[in-house]
C-alpha cells in the first residue's frame, strides 16, 4: 500500500520535472505557486507597520488566494504596470498627508486602468460617478472626462478620502464610505447598535462593500510581499518622460502627432481624459502633455502644427456630439413639468428630441413618468444668424439619403434607436404594434437601429 503511494509521489514528480525542462528548452517559464498558509500571512501582517489598520481573518485569507491563486494573471498585469501610476498616488498621498498604503485602494477600484467604466458609470483610476466628480472639481463633459486624469483625479480622490476620514475618524469606515457613500455606512452603524468599527458592522453593509474592505487588505498584504508569491517584482511600463503645450482651441490630436511622425498612442496615454481624439472649440489653457522629446520642434513650429491641427475633423465630432443620446452638447436646457396623459414619446415630439435622450438626461430606466414630474430637456437654441451652424453641419451620407415616407397631417417620424423593439415604441407613442406595422407596411416585427417608422394616428 505505502509503496504504491510512493511509486505515485515519485510518477508525479517526475512528470512535473520532465515538463519543467521542456519548458525551459521551449523558452517558456514555468509559474510556481508557492503555498503559503494562514499562519504565514498573518505573521507576516502583523510585522507590517500601517497607518490603515490591516486586520486579518479568513475572509482577507480568501482574497489573498483569489489574487496570489486563482486570479494570479490579474495581479500579474497589475505587477507589470503599476509604475505608470504609483509615483503619481505617492506624491498627491504626501502633499496631503495620507497614509502611503491609500495607493492600493485605485487597484481595487481599478486595477489600475485611467479609462475604466463600471456598470454604475463610476469612471478612472479612483472610479468616481459624475456627481462626486463634479463636487471635487472634475469636469465631465463630451470631449473631456477629468476623472480620466491620473493627476486631476488622484487629487480629487485624496480630498474625498479626506473628509471621509474626517466624518468617521476610522480608515476602514473611510474606505467602506468610499465605496457605498456616507449614508450607506452612517446606517449600518445605526443598525448595529452604534458600533464604531468596520467589522462590527460588516454584516450590516451592502454586500459589495463586505467584500471591499477585505480585497483591500489582501492587495495591500501582496504588494508588500510579491516575491514570497513568485511575482517578479519588476514593473515593465514606466510613463515617459512629457512636457506641457498650452491649448486656446479646437485642436485634433492625431493630426498633430502626424505632422511630427509621433505616436497618437503616446499623447492618448498622456491624456486619457481626452474621450474624443480631440479638444473642442472654446478649449482655453488646456495643459496638453506631450512626450518631452517633441517640445523643441513643437516651439519652434507652433503656429504651422496649430493651424492645421485645428482643420480637421471638427465638423464630424460636432455631428457626433449632437447625435449621441443623452448629449447636451450646442443646446439649452428647459424645465417641463409632466401632464396627465403625457407619454415620452409626445413630450420628445414636442421639443424635437428623442425618447432616449429624454431618458438619459432624466435617468429614467423604463418609459413610465408621473404627473407633476419635472423633466430636463436640452434643445437647440432658435435658429438664427448667430446659431445657425449648428444645424447646417454636414451629416452622414446615411442621414443626407434618408428615405422619404408619406405621412398624413398629424403623423410623426421616430427613428429607431439601439434597443427598440415595436412593443417598446408602441408603448411609448400610445398606439398599438398592428398600426405600426400597417402603417410601414412592415410584414414582420423585425426593425433595425436607424430605421424610420411613422407614428400613425391615435
């Protein structure tokens, strides 16, 4: 019996050392997990000197295994790239007089990616939702997303952590508000008696926030101590060395970086705020950074490389940001206070808009509305000498050759949008699927994003 177990120990063995050499021989390397135990990590934490207390238990355990285990190309990824961000963490940390381990906190909410967007629309490295962006300073607009900024929004973040600390006097109810706001964490205190610590609360808090606390711990535990894990501790993307140009204009940047045989990459990195390859008409005094060997020949031909940079493009984005739903972009904003019999469809008939940018601007998910609601619609200002570019930009062939349908007095057009259905649309205008597809002699209930239907007659 013991000696069947041994000739097993001994098979395994040896096939794990012939794939080893094979490997080896094929330029491959072969990843080794070490196994380190409970006791190890814990001893371990204890020895680590932290201003944000870093208490350890099973559930902290478990993401030490996710991140150092089960997810070990995550942390791997993160391992090769953290130098593109980590002096900028550390040096906003200091000037405000925050703990260095904060750093760690953009990995969880990020891992460490300047364009990421959650499924609640929270955005960059720090994942701040337009709100708390804007109460911090960071501007959110169609061309440009300051919580894209590595600088702008590591700042705006050690402000929030800040007074969060101020309120809660505690790091980990700080953080636990970091991630489910003030409120969430004032009322599991309230739900636990008034405890004053995260984990006498811990089964009181939304059920992401229990998880963030300890994803916390584990990151903070593993990047202190990646060599007795087998990660190489040896960042590969460093940021370059950049200087800054001043912009008062709308300025393209891939056509800039051509003229100078750059990369566009380069400067998109640079300024991942930059959400369209461009910055808009109006801009004044935009800090863009430019990779530091291109300052001399950028001095010395300004005003050629401007001008040109400034010619291209433009009319086309214009279009975009008009027609992408939920943009604000060239308009004013009314306030309509909701009827009795008002459908959203009727309402964006009435002001010239869509139903899918009324729901945007109102963040309504479904299509019911209430009497007395008010709803912001954003519409173009009346066409005038002054304004009239705005309406006159040159438009997509596909919207130029627009089919043209015979209506009779009263009907409307409604484009269809991504997402719509003839139940959806039907419920929206107050009519019934039948009359829509008589009406566009539709034999099926198929329609397509772009396709103009008429709105029949009630």
């Amino acid at each position: 019996m013991i000696s069947d177990i041994l000739r097993k120990i001994t098979l395994v063995l040896s096939l794990f050392l012939t794939t080893c050499v094979l490997a080896q021989e094929e330029g491959l390397v072969v990843d080794f997990i070490p196994d380190n135990t409970f006791d190890e990590v814990a001893d371990r934490m204890q020895c680590m000197e932290t201003e944000v207390p870093l208490n350890f238990n099973q559930r902290v355990m478990a993401f030490v295994d996710y991140f150092s285990i089960r997810n070990r190309e995550y942390t791997r990824n993160i391992v090769l790239r953290r130098e593109l961000y980590f002096p900028i963490f550390e040096e906003a940390l200091a000037r405000h007089g925050l703990p260095d381990e904060l750093k760690y906190l953009s990995i969880v909410e990020s891992g460490l990616r300047a364009n990421a967007v959650s499924h609640a629309n929270a955005v960059g490295l720090w994942q701040f939702i337009s709100s708390t962006g804007k109460m911090y300073g960071l501007r959110n607009g169609w061309y440009i997303d300051e919580r894209m900024d590595p600088y702008e929004a590591t700042d705006a973040a050690c402000r929030h952590l800040k007074d969060l600390y101020r309120m809660f006097d505690s790091w980990e109810l700080a953080l636990a508000a970091y991630n489910c706001g003030p409120g969430n964490v004032r009322k599991a205190i309230r739900r636990s008696g008034y405890k004053k610590t995260f984990w006498e609360i811990y089964r009181y808090l939304p059920r992401e926030t229990r998880s963030y606390l300890p994803q916390f711990v584990a990151i903070t535990y593993l990047f202190n101590h990646l060599e007795l894990h087998n990660f190489e501790d040896n960042p590969e993307e460093f940021t370059p060395a950049w200087d800054t140009i001043m912009i008062s204009q709308y300025f393209h940047l891939e056509t800039f970086s051509n003229q100078l045989d750059g990369c566009v990459e380069d400067l998109l990195k640079l300024n991942p705020q930059i959400k369209r390859g461009a910055l808009p008409e109006g801009t004044r005094n935009f800090a863009l950074r430019i990779p530091e060997d291109l300052k001399r020949n950028v001095v010395s031909n300004r005003t050629h490389l401007y001008d040109t940079a400034s010619r291209v493009g433009k009319k086309h984005l214009e279009y975009l940001a008009r027609s992408t739903p939920g943009s604000t972009y060239g308009r004013k904003r009314v306030v309509y206070r909701v009827r009795s019999g008002d459908v959203l469809g009727t309402i964006a008939r009435k002001y010239h808009v869509r139903v899918a940018d009324l729901k945007s601007w109102n963040r309504i998910s479904g299509s019911m509305i209430r009497v007395g609601q008010r709803l912001n619609i954003y519409v173009l200002p009346t066409y005038s000498e002054q304004t009239k570019k705005l309406y006159s930009v040159d438009l997509p062939d596909a919207v130029k050759n627009e089919d043209k349908v015979a209506m009779k007095d009263g009907e409307q057009i409604y484009r269809v949008q991504s997402g719509d259905s003839l139940w959806s649309i039907s419920k929206e205008n107050n009519t019934t699927i039948e009359k829509l597809k008589t009406a566009n002699k539709l034999g099926s209930n198929t329609i397509q994003p772009g396709q103009s239907l008429v709105i029949p007659l009630r």
